[in-house]
C-alpha cells in the first residue's frame, strides 16, 4: 500500500495538525474507490450505555456509573464482517446489545439501512427484528434444554407469525441440514449434541427469517479450539450464501483475524482503532492494538521465539472511573503529557485507517513507503524493530519521559506471572457475570422485556424460558 500523508511522531498533538491530515486523507480517495463502498447497513454514532449502579443493603443508593460504552462512531458495511475485539470488560457485548436494541442505549444513535431505530418501541421494533439477529457465546445456556430442537429452531417463526413455504418443520430440518445438521435431528434435545452442534442450532435458529444483519457474540470461544474453525468455516459460507453482514465479537484477534473484512479495537468503552484486516495486521497504530497483536499465538515455533511479547503492567482501570484524556495512558509506554489532558481523537491515518493516539506506532515518513514491521521509536534513539529484540523498559528514555507510573513494558519471561498480560486476560474473557448483575440496572427489565420479544436473551437467561 502506498502513503499519501506524512505524519511525524508527536505532531499530532496538535488539533490543526489532526485536522490538516484528514483533509488530505480524504482527498487522497478516489471517486473510484468511494463508488466501490458498498452501502452502509448499520450506521453508529456517539454511542454510550452508562449503567448506573447500586450499593448493597436497604435503600440501595446510586453509587456510581459504569460507563460500558462511551462514545462509539462506526459502520457496518453491508456484505462484511466488522470484528469487534477488546479485553473483557471493555464493552464488546454491551455494544452488541445496543446494536440488536436488546438494551436501549443512554446517548447516541443506531441506524440500520437508513432508519434511526434508536428510539423506536417494542412494537415498533417488532417488525425489524427479522433483519438483525444474535448469535450468542455459550450455545449450552442459549439453548433451553427442555424444548426440541425443532421448537428451538422454529421459535422465530412463531414469534414472528410467518409461515414459511411447507411448514415450519420442512424450513426447520432445511435449516438444520443447512448448517450441517440432520433433519432427524428435529425431534432431539441440546442435551444430546455436542458443543459445536448446539452453536450450529443456535446458527440455524438466527438465520430462521434470513437476517440482514447477525450479530454474533464471541461465537467460539465456548468451544474447543479443534471445533472452533469449523464453526467460523460455516459462518462464513452462509455469508456467502445468503449476503450476510456480520458483527463478530471476539476478545481472541486470531479468530477475528480470520473472519473479519475490519476489526474494531476496544480499549475501556471506546474504539480506540478500526482498519481494514489486513492493515490492521501488518501495520497496528494503537499501542494497544500493538500489544494485544504480540499476545497472538504463532505457530512458527521459529517465529514465535524471534517475537517480543509485550506485557501490559497493571490492571484495566475501572470504568466506573477511567482516565482522562486518553484512556490507555496509565499502560502506555508511550504516553507524554498531552495523552493525559487531550484526548486523541479516532480519525483517519492513511486510506480508512482510523487511530485514536497522539503518537501512532507505525507511523511512516514522507517519500517511505509504509512501514509493515512494527518499530518502536524512542525519542533520541534511531527507530527500533521491535522484532528480536528484547525491550525491557522504555520509559525511562521515552519521549518526553511523561510516564510516571515506572515501567509499563516488560519481555515475555519470568516475570509475566506478576504482570498483567494482555493476552492471558484477553483469553479469559469469558465471564459475563456483570452482564447478568440484573439488580445493578435500571435497564435489565427492558433488555429482558426485547428479549422475550425475539426469543433471544441476554447472556446468563435461558431463552424460551415457558413461563413460570
Ligand atoms: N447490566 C450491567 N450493570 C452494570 N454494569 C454492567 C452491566 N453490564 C455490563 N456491565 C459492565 O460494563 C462493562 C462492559 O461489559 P461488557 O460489555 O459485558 O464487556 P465485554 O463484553 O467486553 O467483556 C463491564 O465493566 C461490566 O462489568
Ligand atoms: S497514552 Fe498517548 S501514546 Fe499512548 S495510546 Fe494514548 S495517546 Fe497514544
Ligand atoms: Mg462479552
């Protein structure tokens, strides 16, 4: 790919500076390429949830907010698939329940093909849920255990009152062999199939009234690691089979490495980088794109020892109260002053790469062609490859020396058990145990109201629940 901007590391402090990039950014687009952008399907702006929470015992006085999602701008183009990776806890399902409307969100608005559904009622709601769908996380807990698959399967039918051509049952043993299941299978319970069959059931159950849009909630990361590809190969051949658009939340960059047209990188309820798979891959910007990239298993053992890990110190700060400015500074090794008191705007880099950092790593020079090694600049020293070369602390000659905090970086080795390693709490981001803090919100009746609605739930119900 070639550059067409120049940034200088540290110039884009500068608001001017920002605004002058992206001018040129745009210009740089070609008619050609802008008539290539296929329609926006789902259009996000300024997205927030802020969940008020409670304090234990009698009177349960407000004790704070838990800013989930805080100011999300994205597209959903259609015919792709948006990856949405991020730490646990950093509001990759809060955002796709937002986006499925299964929670209502606190500011901002959600557009899907054209029409601002932010605001609309349950009843008026009721009719768009054909298009969007979820796919959740655990198909053990989304799956009620006493109905048959075919009452599974078929619910959306019911809920819907359609009446497909030959019946629900002949459209439900079609979609169960659609997703590699048998029409025998219509008359069993989840009980008798095996993880990655009931996610299949749980597929066969979203694309029921053929969605336009499936959101699908860390899809795999229940499974076993050898059932895991099979399941991404069946997404992705019903993407190509019916047009599919895809919303695919992962905390695991490698599986959203292979499903994703463009990832999303989350950092404490902001986007803090979105770019197309590939760029994303080769050039990360975001320091913390940078460091979760490292964290990514590489099957070459070859490789994998000739890589640097990087390992973030400290915990993820709460988001009931996050830093200022920009969110990522008490980790960053990289962080001078200015990351403290302004906070870096997500804007365009080269082509449709968007960063949110005042100093992107990356970054390429005027008349170089775009770096795809991952250097490291300290200031006063020559670029450093990062690759092979062992990085022990870099604050103490990092730019501008604004870090107060003591070393953020540390090499993969001895010490990594005390160090809060990106990928180690990436990987074991399963937990919703938040999610499900009914008591903490104000929103939970609701989300659980829309989800009774579609016959979905929000994660820790079991869906299709009969009433008690
Ligand atoms: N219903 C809720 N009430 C209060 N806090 C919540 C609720 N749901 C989620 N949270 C909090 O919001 C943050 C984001 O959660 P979540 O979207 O589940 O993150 P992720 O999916 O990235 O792991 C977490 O700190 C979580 O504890
Ligand atoms: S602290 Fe500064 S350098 Fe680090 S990610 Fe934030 S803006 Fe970028
Ligand atoms: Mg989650």
């Amino acid at each position: 790919m070639k550059v067409n901007t120049t940034v200088t590391e540290g110039a884009r402090a500068g608001e001017d500076v920002k605004a002058a990039e992206t001018a040129e950014t745009a210009g740089a687009q070609t008619a050609a390429e802008q008539a290539e952008r296929p329609e926006v399907l789902v259009r996000v702006r300024g997205l927030r949830k802020h969940f008020p929470v409670k304090s234990g015992g009698i009177g349960r006085r407000k004790a704070g907010t838990v800013k989930a999602v805080d100011g999300l701008d994205f597209d959903i183009r259609e015919g792709e698939t948006l990856g949405l990776v991020g730490e646990s806890g950093c509001g990759k399902s809060t955002t796709g329940r937002m986006v499925m409307r299964l929670l209502d969100p606190s500011a901002g608005t959600i557009e899907f093909a054209g029409r601002d559904v932010t605001k609309l009622s349950r009843g008026q709601l009721r009719p768009l849920r054909r298009d969007f769908q979820m796919i959740f996380q655990d198909p053990q807990s989304s799956l009620n255990p006493r109905h048959t698959v075919g009452t599974i399967v078929g619910a959306p039918y019911r809920l819907q009152k359609v009446n497909p051509e030959g019946g629900i049952k002949k459209a439900v043993q079609e979609l169960l062999e659609l997703v590699g299941l048998s029409p025998e299978h219509y008359n069993r319970y989840p009980h008798e199939f095996s993880g990655g069959q009931r996610q299949r059931i749980g597929i066969a159950r979203a694309l029921a009234l053929r969605p336009k849009l499936v959101v699908a909630d860390e899809p795999v990361s229940a499974l076993d690691v050898s059932i895991q590809a099979q399941v991404v190969n069946l997404l992705d051949d019903l993407q190509s089979e019916f047009g599919l658009t895809y919303l695919i939340i992962a905390h695991d960059l490698s599986v959203v490495r292979h499903t994703s047209d463009r990832v999303a990188v989350m950092y404490l309820g902001k986007i803090v980088e979105i770019a197309d798979r590939e760029d994303l891959y080769t050039s990360p910007r975001h320091p913390y794109t940078v460091a979760l990239m490292s964290a990514v298993p590489v099957p070459d053992p070859g490789r994998r020892e000739s890589r640097e890990r990087i390992l973030l110190k400290g915990d993820v700060p709460s988001p009931m109260d996050p830093p200022a400015a920009c969110r990522f500074h008490t980790r960053c090794w990289k962080a001078q002053d200015v990351c403290k008191t302004v906070e870096p705007p997500l804007a365009e880099l080269v082509g449709r790469h968007q960063v949110a950092c005042h100093f992107p790593e990356n970054t390429p020079t005027a008349g170089e062609p775009e770096a795809v090694e991952l250097v490291k600049r300290v200031s006063g020293e020559p670029p450093v490859p990062v690759t092979g070369v062992v990085r022990e602390d870099v604050d103490g000659g990092g730019a501008g020396g604004g870090a107060e905090e003591g070393p953020k970086l540390t090499k993969d080795g001895p010490g990594r058990a005390a160090t809060q390693d990106a990928s180690a709490d990436v990987s074991a981001a399963r937990d919703d145990s938040a999610t499900q803090d009914a008591s903490a919100t104000e929103d939970d009746s609701a989300t659980r109201a829309s989800a009774a609605d579609t016959g979905k739930t929000p994660p820790g119900d079991t869906p299709e629940s009969p009433a008690p």
